[in-house]
C-alpha cells in the first residue's frame, strides 16, 4: 500500500533524466523527418523546373535543325 501512495506501482523502469532525453529525442526525430520532407519536396520541384527547361531547349533545338531528324 505504502508503494502504491508513494506512486512505485506501475511506473516503468526509466529514470526522470531517461524521460526527458528521450522526449527530446523524439522532439528531433519529428524535425529533422519535417526538414527531409522540405528537402524532398523542394528537390522534386527542381526536378520539374529543370525537365521542363530541358524539354524547351529540345524543342528549340529541334526548331532550328528539322532536317537532321529526317
């Protein structure tokens, strides 16, 4: 009975120090797994730029020269 006022039953067996770290821990994992979704989504933004630019300078290309496809 006296565990149980005292608050011993049903605690894990991590120290307060423990808790903290790893709620810290989990704080950062949340934000470096924000900042790769930044990073992936800004790099597949580039990726479009970039074809879409590629695609016109093809098409430039092809413009000027059709005979060289025939």
């Amino acid at each position: 009975m006296a565990r149980a006022l005292l608050g011993y039953v049903g605690t894990s067996s991590t120290t307060p120090l423990q808790d903290l770290e790893l709620a810290r821990l989990r704080s950062r994992v949340r934000e470096l797994e924000a900042e790769v979704s930044e990073l992936r989504a800004e790099a597949a933004a580039r990726r479009a730029v970039e074809s879409d630019s590629v695609e016109a300078e093809l098409s430039r290309i092809v413009g000027q020269h059709p005979a060289a496809l025939a």
